[in-house]
C-alpha cells in the first residue's frame, strides 16, 4: 500500500508540472527568482509592451539557489493565452529554442548560494494586435515540485495596425501628462462596439485601476491621486481586445 502511495504522489507531481500549474516544493523551496529590485515572489506578473511588428523579450531574471546543495534545473513556457499567428520561445543554458519547444534542451546546475542569468523569453507579435500571456516556469529536475515561476503579459501595440479599423476608433491622448489629481480621454467607438474597458498597470505589472466604459463616445476621466508618483501603462480594451496602450506619469 504504501509503495503504491509512492507512487501515486509522484504521479501527481508530474501531472501538476506537465498540466502547467506550478506548485510550492512539500520538501523546501530550492529556488528564489530575483531582479534587480531584489526578490521576485512566485507567480509575479510582468507586463512588456511593444509595436505589433517589433520583438519583444523579458530579461533580467536571475535564478538564485538557496538550498545547500547543488541544484540542476531547466525552463519551461506555458502559453495560457497565445494570439493567433504570435511566436515565444525561451532562451536558457546557452541554447535558444524553437517556438514550438516548450521544454528547454539544455539545464543548469546552480552552486549554493549562487544564481543563473541565462534565461530570456522572447516574443514575436508577427504584426497581430492584442495581448498574450506566457507562464514561465524554472523547475529542479531532481524534484519536480521544487519550482519557482512568473507570468508575462506581452502587449502588443497598435502601431502598424490596418488603418481602417482604427480610423473607427478614436482615443485621445492622457491631458494631463504627467498627472497629479487626474487625467482624461476624449474617446469615440464604433456604433457596434459591446464592451470597451480601460486599465491601468505600474512598472511591476500590477494592475492599479480597471474602469469599465459604457458609452459609446465622451470623456473618461481617472483620478490618480491615490497613486504613487511613477510611470504607469494604460491599456484600452474594445470588444475584449486591446487597441491602445501607452504611458502615464505620475507627479504629484
């Protein structure tokens, strides 16, 4: 029964990995992500906006081995939501995969109390608008629940989309620009428009304002006032797909 058990628990580990839902190690957490800000809690999401036709890349992320012990450890991507025709693929060891490799080739043994620097996840948006997210995930090959992970949103801009369907819509620039109490938009959607929403997002990709927009044309108006003075990205959402994003500043 109880080699059975065994055997069953492992199962498990695998199926959570290979299912693409990372897990907390039940024998110690061998592995701490970190930038340059310092440490980067599991599940962290980072936002990265570029032009549709420009690659864009995560990098920075350093893998440091806490443990006591060696640890030889590999990359994974998760597409959790990937925009049709748009390519990501990691870089990891020394070894750049194809789009289509989900797994890297090459793993890395990490002394104690060191780190990797090796890794980047790099996305092409191929021209296609709108936002994909990549879960990427560096696990111990040893321990398959000992992992540690984060979440990109990679957003890809309107710049270089068809302009007859931005000719449709109509957002303008944030005034004021730097902001201190409040900034505003002067907007117009297409008379079939069913939903539009506008977000706001700070530098470590957490999401400080969602306001829905029911109009179909007039001002939207966003107090800032409660946000730190930085820079901030905002995002326009019509029909649940993203046709605008740029940068705030905050200055109070």
């Amino acid at each position: 029964m109880f080699t059975n058990f065994a055997a069953m628990k492992k199962l498990i580990f695998i199926i959570i990995l290979y299912a693409g839902i990372p897990a907390n190690s039940l024998m110690g957490q061998n592995l701490q992500l970190m930038n340059g800000s310092g440490n980067i809690p599991n599940g962290t999401t980072f936002h990265i906006w570029g032009d549709t036709g420009t690659a864009m890349s995560i990098v920075g992320i350093h893998i440091k081995n806490i443990s006591s012990g060696s640890v030889t450890i590999k990359a994974k991507k998760i597409e959790n939501s990937l925009i049709p025709g748009a390519k990501c693929s990691i870089c990891f060891a020394g070894s750049c995969e194809f789009s289509t490799t989900y797994i890297s080739s090459n793993s890395s043994t990490i002394l104690p109390d060191s780190v990797d620097n090796s890794f980047s996840g790099d996305y092409s948006p191929k021209g296609h608008l709108g936002e994909s997210i990549i879960t990427f995930v560096f696990f111990n090959i040893n321990n398959l629940n000992d992992s540690a992970w984060i979440v990109v949103h990679f957003n890809g801009s309107s710049v270089g989309i068809n302009e007859s369907v931005l000719s449709k819509i109509d957002i303008s620039n944030s005034y004021p620009n730097p902001a201190a109490n409040y900034t505003s938009f002067n907007y117009s959607f297409p008379v079939n428009t069913l939903s539009a929403k506008f977000v706001l997002y700070d530098l470590t990709g957490f999401k400080v304002n969602e306001t829905e927009i029911y109009d179909k044309e007039g001002k939207l108006i966003i107090n800032t006032s409660q946000f730190k003075d930085g820079i901030y990205f905002y995002n326009f959402y019509v029909n649940d797909k993203m046709v605008l994003t740029k940068k705030l500043i905050v200055r109070h």
